[in-house]
C-alpha cells in the first residue's frame, strides 16, 4: 500500500542519471520499433499504411488557433487581458517607479 500523504518524504525507487536536458538514453528506441513495424507488415497485402496512424504524429490545433484570432477579430479596440502574474508584475514595476 502507498501511502500519498507521505509520498514526497520517501526516498526515489530510481534516480536517473542525465548528462544534460535532452538525454534520452532510459526511452526506448522508436525508430527501431518502426522499423520492426514495416518490415513484417510489408508483406501483408492488407496493409495500407494508415492502420498504425500513431507513429509520426504530430498535433496541431489549428481550430483553437483560428477560433482565437476570429476572437480578437470581433474587439480590435478592447485590449486583451493580461495574466495574472503580468498584473502582479506590473503593480511592482509600478510601485517602484513611484518611490
């Protein structure tokens, strides 16, 4: 049983080592999975290319993208809100000028 009230006091079961931000060496090799991939599907007249549609995915979300700017479109005089921490950040810039 796991006890999660005391979950960030236990010791890590394993801690990796990195050499630096992009070291990968702990995932597997997908390239090699591909391979495996067409190489016993090439053979099999059934298979078209677009049964294993999750190797190479890529997202884009061009709908909320586009929604997004349709948005802004509709107000072009109101200015867009600003996030919270811009607000705070403002404030102490802000304060600073005055003093």
């Amino acid at each position: 049983k796991l006890d999660f009230e005391k979950l960030q006091e236990m010791p890590p079961l394993f801690v990796p080592y990195l050499a630096n931000p992009t070291d990968s060496r702990y995932f597997d090799d997908i390239e090699a999975e591909q391979d495996f991939v067409k190489k016993n599907t090439e053979d099999d007249s059934l298979y078209n290319g677009m049964d294993n549609r999750v190797w190479g995915y890529t997202f884009n979300r061009v709908e909320a993208d586009d929604s997004r700017k349709a948005t802004q479109n509709q107000n072009p005089s109101t200015e867009p809100e600003k996030p919270a921490f811009g607000i705070i950040h403002d404030d102490i810039i802000d304060e600073n000028e005055e003093k």
